[in-house]
C-alpha cells in the first residue's frame, strides 16, 4: 500500500516512446500483485491452466513486458528480499484483510452478484514462493533482467536509480520518494482503458512521472521531512497519527522543521523506521546484464507447463524479436 502523499504531488504524463532505450527498475512485488489483481474472469476468480495453477502473473508478466520491450524500454525487475521486522504487524493486517475479503467474495458469489464478487476477487490476490521462482523464470527467458532486493524492492530500484545505474524506479506506490528515488514513473505496467468500480466507469491510464527534487522544491522541504510526513500519515512500518492526513503533516513539518520538534506527537521507533527509509538495507550489483532470449524455455514455461497458447507466444516472441534485431542495426547504424 505505501505512504498516500498523492494529493502533495504533481506528476507529468509521459509518452512510453520517450523512454525508449531507458532503464526502469520496476518494483516486481508491486507489479505482479497488479496483474493477479485486475487479470481475473467474470466472476472474480485468477486465471489459471487445466491443473488449476493460478496464471494470472505469468500472463501479465508475458504480454506486458512483451509490449515495453517492443517499444525500446528495458526493464528491470526488482524482487523483494526479507522485510524489515516493524512491517509485521502490516502483513499481518494484510493477511486479515485478505481473509475477509475472501468470506465476501464466497458470498457475493453465492448470490449470483458478479460483478461485486471480482471486485472482492481483486483484494484476495496472494503471491507464493512458486509464483516468485516462475515469474523471475519467465522474465529471464524473455531477456528481462532480475536483481534480489536484500529486503525492500522499491528502496532496492530507488538506490539503482541514485546511483545511475538506471532512469527512473517505477511503482504505484510512493515510497520510492521518501527512499529517495530522483525520479518515478507510475502506471508503466497498467497503461490504457481502465474499468472501474461497479459504475463500470472507463478511464484512460497513461505513464506518469513525479521528479522528486521538483516535488521538494515545490513544497519547499527536505528529503528528510518528506520522510517525516510520510511517518505522521502511516508507512508500511508505523500507523501514522489518527487524523492526520497529507496536508495536516505537511503543515506541522513546515512549521516545524522536523517530527522531533513535535513535543505532542511522539512515535514508536521513530529512529528506526527514519533510518529504514534514509538508509535502506541495498545492495549495488554492479553492471545489469541483460539475458539473452530464450524462446525454448519460454514456450515449455507457458505453453507446456501451463497451457498458452502456442500461437500467441510465437507471434509475440516473434515481436520482441524484431524489436531486438531493429535496436542492434540501430546501434551498429549510430556508429556511421
């Protein structure tokens, strides 16, 4: 879920097109969650291949990244490693949260209400062990690039992002700002129509991007006190201040200058949740090799293990193909 500072932030809409020959390291957890998500049936239930495994995330990975890799852009994705100790008690909430909405996805079903039973559907989304080891598997032979995250992905793809070793982090979150990232590029993975709600309502979704030393000049603060907001609204590691919203934090830290000058508001390991964000556990990885195509193993993932369509993979690794051939000339062509 993140920290919500949306309503303190301006983004700019960005044409895919211009990213084209960029590195994004993209938060894996964030992504994947997306697809297991909004990638569902009528009734709200994943899809999934004749054994009854989920494919939802194979899916979206697959098309997906098929599309970003024909348009130039290079992925990179970012997989979580071990949680800091103070997200427990958000997992756990999760874990809840998940639970009920899977009692209300039963009911809504049992009473023939589908269009109430996928929104439920969506929230229930879980991510095993073998749905991580698969989908690294899948974007490894379709030449995507995979870095382990000693513990949070999104601090992991805001370092490679400060250090140069890539454009920009990319998630649906914020975090990747309070960790420090100097930029961030939002619906990358979920661009196009976009049905919501049970309005049915239709919206276009277009890649947006927020440059993070703009937001604190606008705002006229520091990364520090950014942090500090994010900890008086509630992050991943704390529960935030009841009552205290976007705007209300940012009041006080202006007035301020930092959370420990709030003599009425006192936060739990205020210390250790600062310093997870400040300096997150990274590591640098040096040169990001990007795999070669691997179309046999590609096709024995999808369409042998879990029965794609056999047609639809080929003509699709035929476009990435292509898109590979037409980037190589276009390198051997900039050296004349």
């Amino acid at each position: 879920m993140g920290v919500d500072i949306s309503s303190l932030l301006e983004s700019s809409e960005v044409d895919i097109k211009n990213l084209k020959g960029r590195m994004l390291a993209i938060d894996a957890f964030n992504v994947i969650y997306q697809f297991l998500s909004n990638i569902r049936e009528y009734d709200g239930s994943p899809l999934k291949d004749k054994q009854g495994k989920i494919t939802s995330h194979l899916s979206g990975l697959f098309y997906r990244n098929v599309s970003l890799l024909e348009t130039g852009v290079v992925p990179v994705y970012v997989f979580d490693g071990k949680p800091p100790a103070l997200k427990a008690k958000t997992i756990k909430e999760r874990i809840a949260l998940k639970e009920k909405a899977e009692e209300e996805y039963r009911l809504s079903l049992a009473m023939g209400d589908y269009e109430k039973a996928k929104s439920f559907a969506s929230r229930t989304s879980r991510l095993t062990s073998e749905m991580i080891a698969e989908s690294k598997e899948l974007l490894n032979s379709i030449g995507v690039a995979v870095i382990d995250a000693p513990s949070e992905g999104e601090a992991e793809a805001s370092f490679l992002c400060r250090i140069g070793s890539v454009y920009s982090a990319v998630s649906q979150d914020y975090d990747s700002l309070l960790f420090g990232s100097p930029r961030l590029v939002r619906n990358l993975t979920i661009s196009g129509k976009r049905r919501y709600g049970r309005t049915g309502r239709v919206v276009d979704v277009k890649p947006e991007m927020i440059v993070n030393d703009d937001i604190l000049r606008k705002l006229g603060i520091t990364r520090e006190q950014l942090i500090d907001m994010g900890i008086l609204i509630g992050t991943d590691f704390n529960d935030g201040i009841k009552g205290i919203g976007p705007k209300k934090a940012y009041q006080l830290i202006k007035k301020n200058g930092s959370l420990k000058n709030i003599s009425n508001i006192k936060i739990e390991n205020y210390e250790e949740i600062h310093n997870i964000f400040l300096n997150p556990d990274v590591v640098d990885p040096g040169h990001i090799m990007i795999p070669e195509l691997n179309e046999q193993k590609t096709l024995e993932l999808l369409v042998t293990n879990h029965d794609f369509s056999s047609e639809r993979v080929i003509a699709a690794l035929s476009r990435v193909k292509e898109a590979r051939k037409q980037g190589v000339q276009r390198s051997i062509d900039s050296f004349f």
